[in-house]
C-alpha cells in the first residue's frame, strides 16, 4: 500500500516511514540494507508532498542503526 499511496500527509509522513523501514527489516520481510531503502525512496516518490532528501536519509539511517543493534 505505501509504495503505491506513499506516506501520506504532512504531519503523518515520519510515523508512516519509521513504520514502514521497521516493517521491511522485521524478521518476516528482512530486506537488506540496499533494498529497503530504494523501496523506502519509491514510496517517498509517491507521496503528495514529498520528505525532503536529507530528513529521509536520516530517518532511515536511525532505524537502520536501530535495527542492526537488536540484531546484535
């Protein structure tokens, strides 16, 4: 759905992107790094009014680190 409808709105869009890279690094997706965020930019590009570059690049960057610190 988020890769069709991208985030949504300007006010929700952070929530939906933390939820969505959480979702692509759970364990029943687990993409990697590489994959998850060329979907995570496909459905920036989607959405109405766009996150700008840098605050995606560093929410995904802080989920990522995130992630890969539970993973041990």
């Amino acid at each position: 759905d988020t890769l069709f409808n991208g985030f949504g709105d300007e006010g929700g869009r952070n929530v939906a992107l933390t939820r969505f890279v959480g979702l692509l690094f759970n364990k029943w997706v687990d993409c990697d790094l590489e994959t998850a965020y060329e979907l995570t930019k496909i459905a920036n590009s989607v959405t109405v009014e766009p996150l700008p570059i840098e605050e995606l690049d560093r929410t995904f960057s802080s989920i990522a680190r995130a992630e890969y610190r539970k993973r041990g």
